[in-house]
C-alpha cells in the first residue's frame, strides 16, 4: 500500500518540542544544513529541548558546511566541538 499525504501516519508517540532559543539562520540558503546539523545533535544523543544543547549557531555555518563536506567525502563523522573529543 502506498502512503500518500493525506494518509500519513504519526506514531502517537512522537514527542513535538519547541524551544524559543534554537539556533536560527541568518539568510535563505542555510535551512538544509540547520536541519542535518539539528537531526546530526539528536543522533549524537543531544537532548535539544535544553537551550545549552545547542552547539551551533548562524555564525558556525561556513565552518560546518566545510565540515559536512569533508565528513561525506571521507564517510565518517567528525567530532563537533572539543568536548565531544
């Protein structure tokens, strides 16, 4: 069976979290990277609904994408920040 739009199904598990001080992007053209660095935090175990587990910010971004790109063309995953060393 084909999922469609309209017939998404949510697991009623799913928790939605929002917090007023995550990080935001200063341009168009940063939302992908926001977004794979954010899904990237919650793999390495961040609980992102606590403002001090955000690592990164707009100012990171030509930092990070130089970093995305070096990760995907040596296929592994750096560490992020020096404590995570």
């Amino acid at each position: 069976m084909e999922a469609s739009a309209s017939r998404l199904v949510v697991p009623q598990f799913w928790l939605r979290a929002e917090h007023q001080k995550t990080p935001q992007q200063d341009n168009g053209s940063d939302c992908g990277v926001f977004s794979v660095q954010t899904l990237d935090a919650l793999a390495r175990g961040k609980d992102l609904t606590k403002p001090e587990e955000w690592e990164f910010g707009a100012t990171n971004m030509p930092y990070i994408r130089d970093l995305m790109i070096y990760e995907i063309g040596q296929q592994k995953l750096e560490p992020r920040w020096p404590k995570e060393q």
